[in-house]
C-alpha cells in the first residue's frame, strides 16, 4: 500500500522509527504554542494532507509516553481517517492531567497506523442465531 502525503507544515512527514514499528509519529503544525487546561480538549493541526487506496484507513492513536507522562490522549481513539477525506489531519488532543499542558509546532502529538478493513454487505433479518452467551454484555465472559 502506498500513502500519499501532501505536507504543508515545516516538519517532516510521518515515517516510522524502527523496522517493526506499527505506527508513525505526527507531528503539531501551529502557528502559536496551545495550552490545554486540565480535563479540555483541543483540535491540533498537523498541515498534511493523504491519499490512499480503497479498503484502507488511517487510525489516530495517542503516543504512550505522552498518555504515561502527561496524560495527554486522542479523545476519540482510535480516529479514523478514511480512504476518501481529502482535507488536513487533525487531531483532537484531551489533558486527563491536572496540569495545563503547552503544545508547540513540530511536537509529536500522535501516530498513525495503517490498517486494511473490508465493508460488509448489510442484510435486514428478523432475528439472528443464539448463543450460549446471549445478551450477556461487559465483563460477562471471564471470571474477573
């Protein structure tokens, strides 16, 4: 699969860090330093812009030593970038500390990780087969 990156920002493009590496760091590109206060969010520009073949997407996901450190997450993760969005990634950062926290242009924010999907073919039915664990939901299928 190829990605196709249009950059705009002052920084370099994404690329990983060793061979085994999943995800590429992102990077902010913000004309000003932001502070995220204690339990806010906020929407952080990186200035590029992809293209990329049909039945992939890009998945946003927070950097642990930022989450670890920090507590600075992705609030919806993982985001997803789909095959056809054409305009600039953004990230939407959310402070779980109870420190501000500034953000500077050229700082790594989050990574992306490639990943293949499928579309399923939707099929109404009127019931669908049961199971021995049925309706049991959260923390239903193990002990702890």
């Amino acid at each position: 699969m190829i990605l196709k990156i249009v950059n705009k920002s002052n920084n370099q493009i994404p690329s990983y860090e060793t061979l085994l590496s999943a995800g590429m760091d992102v990077r902010a590109f913000i004309k000003a330093p932001i502070v995220i206060a204690p339990l806010e969010r906020a929407l952080i520009n990186t200035g590029l812009y992809v293209e990329m073949e049909r039945g992939y997407e890009i998945q946003v996901r927070p950097r642990s030593g930022l989450a670890l450190k920090n507590g600075i997450t992705v609030l919806n993760s993982p985001g997803t970038i789909d095959a056809d969005y054409r305009g600039e990634i953004g990230v939407i950062l959310i402070n779980l500390s109870k420190e501000d926290f500034e953000i500077y242009s050229g700082d790594r924010i989050a990574q992306l990780v490639i990943s293949k999907h499928e579309q399923a073919q939707i099929k109404e039915v009127d019931e669908i087969t049961s199971t021995k664990r049925g309706e049991k939901g959260f923390g239903s299928t193990g002990i702890n």
